[in-house]
C-alpha cells in the first residue's frame, strides 16, 4: 500500500511539473504578445497589429500566470490533485469559452467592464477556489494522520 501511495503522489507531483512548465511557457508567450512593441513583433504605429496581439496576449497572461500559482501548489500537496482536477475540468474550459469570446464594450462600467478586467477576475476566482480546494484537502489529509 505504502509502494502505492507513493506512486500516486509522484505521478501527481510529475503532473503537476508538467503543468508548470506548460503554463510558465504559455505566460512567457502571453506576455511577449501583450507587448508586442517591446518585442519587435508589431509597430507602436500599428494599432491592428497591436491589438490582435493584445487580444491573444491578455487572457494568455492571466491564465497562465493563473495556472502556475496552482500547479506550484500542487507540486507541494499531490495529494490535493485529483480533487482540484474534478474543479480544473469545468471551470478551466468555462474560462477559455469566456476569454474567446468576451467582446470588449468600451465602457468600463460595472456592467459592461473592459475585457483585461474580465480576464484578471477570472483567474483571480479560479486561484482563490482552487488554492481552497488544495488547502481544505491538504489539512483533511493532514489531520488523518
């Protein structure tokens, strides 16, 4: 059983490696797009090219910034994996569905907020209801010892 328990905690922890290399290259990326100036790709007199980048970079840099908080913790409680998984299943391609297509209103008002304000709340919901999952099932599995 000990052999077992084992197994599963390093395949979990490997995942969640994986996860975090993943998601910092994908931060690395969405913050390369959302400047686009700084890094040669668009000039600053192109504002199309800009904001195609932006419009790919933004939510690529909060998900992903998003996501490596939640991987670095499960690295430290693989415990906590398969639970979070369960959350991470529906709440990860929700999110996508509203990053894609969420339409920037230009108004910036409680009901109709800019687009970099949705995608910061998102991920923001997501780390806070992920962190907890992890630390209720990390302090349940630590009180059981």
């Amino acid at each position: 059983y000990a052999y077992a328990a084992r197994k599963f905690v390093m395949n979990n922890r490997r995942l969640a490696l994986i996860g975090l290399a993943l998601s910092l290259a994908g931060f690395g990326v969405g913050y390369a797009m959302t400047n686009s100036t700084l890094f040669n790709f668009c000039i600053p007199d192109e504002y199309a090219c800009r904001e195609l980048f932006n419009q790919i970079g933004d939510p690529l840099f909060y998900a992903m910034s998003a996501l490596a908080i939640v991987f670095l913790a499960l690295i430290f409680f693989p415990k906590a994996f398969p639970y979070w998984k369960k959350f991470a299943v529906w709440f990860i391609p929700l999110a996508a569905i509203i990053f894609i297509f969420y339409e920037d209103p230009a108004s910036g008002d409680l009901f109709s907020p800019y687009a970099a304000y949705v995608f910061k709340w998102v991920a923001a919901v997501y780390v806070v209801v992920s962190l907890g999952i992890i630390g209720f099932v990390a302090m349940r599995h630590s009180s059981q010892k």
